[in-house]
C-alpha cells in the first residue's frame, strides 16, 4: 500500500473510516441464528415428532398378545425420540453457518464463525423448547390440582355431616 506526501492512503480518509467500522461490527448474526433454531430444528423436530408417532402406533395393537409388547414400544419410543432430537438439532445448527455471509475470513476462523453460530442456535432452540416443555407441564398439573380440589371441596360437606356428632 503506497502512501501520498501528506501521510494518507490513496484511498482517502472515507474508506479509512468504513474500514474502522466494519472492525466494530459483530461477527455474530442473530438472524442466521434465529432462522436455524425456530425455522429449521423446531419445525423439523415437529415434523420428525409426528411421523414417529404415527410410526409408533402402529407397532401397537387393541388386542391382546399381537403388536409390540410396552418394553419394546418403550425403548422404540426412546430410540426415536433421540434420533429426532440428533437430526433436528443438527440441521438447526448447520443452516445458520450457511446463512452467515462469508467474506474475506480465513477458514479457521470461518469454521470457528460457523460453530459458534451453530451452536448458539442450538442453545436457542434447547432454551425455546425447554420454555415450551415447561409451560405445557405447567398447566397440566395445574389443571389436575383444581380438579383435584374441586372435587375436594364438593365432597367436604358430606364429610362434615356424617362426622358431625351435633347431627345424629
């Protein structure tokens, strides 16, 4: 790179600037990363989830000593739930390093780059699940308490008034 007399580059002092702001810029994109965890790991995981439970009924059956006994549904059910996990977790984490624009980077640090938003995709997708899981749990076991009290509370006065030795 030559330089003029007066100590500036040829290029003048904007592109000196645009250099310096790029520097600044994240090497993080949030969209790539977003796009990986809810476009592709959790449809996929949807996706995959339905079809091995359709694959899974019907390895049972209604009636009695035919189909696959709980055992083995137990453990298909397992397996399957690991491999939908494996392969939504791994197309969730590979797409954002294809979104990430590549530019003048190295390969070590554009493998690095790649991980890095790969695995906070993941990350973003175990956080939005995890929510998910827990707040399905939530309101069923909320449910079943108020149920369960309803019915406690529409059984107390039968108790009362056959304990009650003020009404005999």
């Amino acid at each position: 790179m030559s330089f003029e007399p007066n100590g500036h580059s040829p290029t003048g002092p904007a592109r000196q600037t645009i250099a310096a702001g790029n520097e600044a810029a994240s090497a993080v994109s949030w969209a790539a990363i977003f796009a990986g965890a809810l476009a592709a790991a959790l449809a996929l995981t949807v996706v995959l989830t339905s079809l091995a439970t359709g694959l899974g009924l019907t390895t049972i059956s209604a009636w009695p000593n035919s189909g696959a006994s709980a055992t083995t549904f137990t453990i298909g059910a397992g397996i399957g739930l690991i491999v939908v996990q494996w392969l939504s977790s791994s197309l969730g984490g590979l797409s954002p390093g294809g979104c990430v624009s590549s530019g003048p980077v190295f390969t070590r640090m554009r493998f690095f780059r790649d991980t890095a938003h790969g695995f906070l995709s993941w990350a973003l997708t175990t956080i939005v699940g995890t929510a998910l899981f827990a707040a399905a749990s939530t309101s069923i076991i909320s449910s079943g308490a108020r149920e369960r009290h309803q019915r406690q509370q529409a059984a107390q006065p039968k108790r009362q008034r056959l304990a009650s030795p003020a009404t005999r």
